[in-house]
C-alpha cells in the first residue's frame, strides 16, 4: 500500500490567487465594483473585498472616485493606476516601420510611422525604430514596460539581432532593436521573424486554429516560410529555421537552381534588387500560364522538401502574391501526385497577421507583468 500527502494551499498562495483574479476582472472591465469584481470572478464578495483592500493600500489598484447610482448600497468603481503603462509593438518592413502603444486593456492608444526607401542604409533602420518608438513615447502614453518587435528577415533566437543573409531582399542588416529599444522600454524586448508572427495569426485567428502541426509559406518581396509542430513556432539553432529562399529546386529550363534565383531566371526582380516585383509577377501569372507554371513548379520542389521533414496537417500560403488563387491552384496541382499529400490553402488572416501577432503576445506579455510584479503584502488581517 501507498499513501498520496497532499499538500494545502497556503494563506499567501489563496491571496495571492485572489488578488490575480481581481486584476484579470479590472483588466477585462477597465473598471468594476467590488460586487461586479465578485459577480465576474466567482470569488465572494468578502475575498474580493479583502484583495481590493490590500491591492489599494500597495498602489495596484485605485479608487476612481465615480460611485454607483439608484437604489442600494453605493458602490465604489476600482481601477488600474494610470502608472500601470504600456507595451510597445513594432513592425519592421522594407518600406517602413510601424509603432503602436498598447494598454493593458487592450486598446492601441498610440500609433506612430516613418516610411524607409528602397536604398536604405541599415543603421537608418535603426535611427528609424528609435525615431518611432520615441514619438510614441513623447505622446505620453508610457512608460514601455516591455515591446515586442516584428521584424522582416531572420532573428539570432540568443540576441533578439536580424541576421544578415546572402542576397536579402530587405536591406535592415542586423538591427538589434533590444538595443535601440534599450532607453525607452523599462524590460524584455521580445523580436522574432514576421513570417513566424503571420503564423501565430492563423493558428490563432485563422484557418489553422485546430492544427498544431502545418506550415505557412509566405510570398511577397521576400520568401519566407514558417513551421509550427505540437503548436509552437520552430526557430532552429540560430533562428535560421524556414529561411525557404536559397533552398534547390527546379528552376524554368529545367535545370536546378536556389528558389531566390527562379525570380531572376523569369524577370520577375525589381531592378537592382533580389526583391521580387510584386505587380510585376501578378500581371505574368495572370497573362502567362508558362510563367505560372514555372513558378508553381519551383514551389511546390521546395514545399515537397519541407513536407518530407516537418510532415504538417496543412500548407497554408499568405503574402502579396502568395495569396493570389492562380497562384495557390497552379502549385497544389504540381502536388497532387506527392508521395505525401497535403492540404494546400490560401491563409485567411490578411491584414497585418504579423501585427496583430505580435500585439497580442506584447498584450499578454503585459497582463502577466502586471500581476507578477503587483506588491505582495500579506500580512495578518
């Protein structure tokens, strides 16, 4: 025979359970009652009482001044401090960089943007992030508790860097936003590929929301590709992992060639460039059923590979072109006869999944540091 010893919850543990779930109702609210906090959370109304008691006389929560009205006793509206701060959430793009400030609650309560021209240098790419994410925080929406940064290209997973490779299409060399970020944002500085972002979006918003295992392949100036298994976001060793553009595959003629270099073979480059010419290729697809063709050959080598070694539930295809139903039907067709078939689907989250990613994560983030570094005091009442 064996006995189990279970172990009781302390004192401290249940409060600090009690005033956690007292935050999460004012975070959800933005304000409430103690009989609201009550109603929402499940707690009674004398646990809630005592958490908004201790979580007032630390600063965690504040009494608005607004009381109820009508009939009954008058209740008083608790709320989060105004000091309780922000999260900044930044896109890094070829052609610009995006900021927002994003409460506690959830709302956008500043937005800033500066545009980036095709030759930019990459240390204007860092003035640019600090110019953004300044003007943020001169709008008095801060202070920044932590920002979580969207970036397009490659991310060291050890430093939060971009990574430099061969022939890049965005010219942002290894911006290492943790440090530009350093002097307005109080904590973490969370970075990581947009492509792995947009994936985030259509696991949790889109057409993957009940797949744990697929891959997202993502078409625009660049290539990119994202793979999730068991429901995470595959970085590899040096964050390197999805990096689909100089991987062999078949290229027009035949002959084999990396994927990046099947765009130069078509003319489908801006000039000057290894960025793929958006318009350009959309007007071939659609008036070219060689050029079509090719492409969707050339893809669907790379997709053949990926499927072999990650083995996912669905491919999903999102970006400018990626998104275009020729585009997506000319490259399932080259995979019908795969020895592993797989479902090939238009992605469905399309304005700014990377964004809406990573605002969310920076939302989380921010949720979490609020209660984890809320003022313990538990001393006997």
């Amino acid at each position: 025979m064996f006995a189990v010893t279970t172990t009781k919850p302390t004192l401290e543990l249940l409060r600090s359970l009690s005033d956690e779930h007292v935050l999460r109702v004012l975070m959800a609210r933005r304000q409430a009652t103690r009989a609201e906090i009550a109603a929402e959370s499940g707690l009674s109304k004398p646990t809630v009482s005592e958490s908004v008691r201790r979580l007032s006389e630390n600063g965690s929560v504040v009494d608005t001044g607004e009381r109820t009205t009508g009939r009954g006793r008058v209740g008083t509206y608790y709320a989060l401090p105004d000091t309780t701060g922000c999260a900044l959430v930044a896109s890094v793009l070829p052609d610009g960089i995006m900021a927002e400030a994003v409460d506690v609650y959830g709302h956008v309560v500043g937005q800033a943007d500066v545009s980036l021209p095709r030759s930019v240098e990459p240390g204007r790419v860092a003035e640019a992030l600090e110019q953004v994410a300044a003007a943020l925080a001169g709008e008095g929406v801060g202070p920044f508790r932590l920002a979580v940064v969207s970036g397009a290209g490659p991310v060291d997973r050890e430093t939060g860097r971009l990574v430099e490779l061969p022939d890049a299409p965005a010219l942002l060399g290894a911006l290492d936003a943790p440090a530009v970020l350093s002097s307005l944002v109080d904590g973490l500085v969370t970075v990581d590929n947009d492509v792995n972002w947009a994936a985030r979006a259509e696991h949790d918003h889109g057409r993957a929301g009940s797949v744990r295992d697929f891959v997202y392949l993502f078409l625009d100036q660049g290539l990119g590709c994202a793979v999730l298994a068991d429901g995470e976001v595959r970085r590899g060793h040096a964050g390197l992992a999805g990096e689909i553009a100089h991987v062999m595959t078949v290229g027009p003629d035949g002959a084999a060639m990396r994927l990046t270099d099947v765009f130069a073979a078509l003319g489908l480059r801006r000039s000057g460039s290894t960025a793929i010419d958006v318009p350009v290729l959309l007007r071939a697809v659609g008036a070219d059923v060689d050029v079509r063709d090719a492409l969707a050959r050339s893809l669907a080598g790379v997709l053949s590979a990926v499927v072999a070694l990650t083995d996912p539930a669905v491919v999903l295809i999102g970006g400018a072109w990626g998104s275009d139903p020729g585009v997506v039907e000319a490259i399932a067709r080259e995979l019908e006869d795969a020895p592993r078939g797989v479902p090939i689907e238009v992605a469905s989250v399309n304005d700014a999944p990377a964004l809406r990613a990573a605002r969310e994560t920076a939302l989380q983030q921010l949720r979490e540091l609020v209660i984890a570094s809320a003022p313990r005091q538990f001393a006997p009442t």
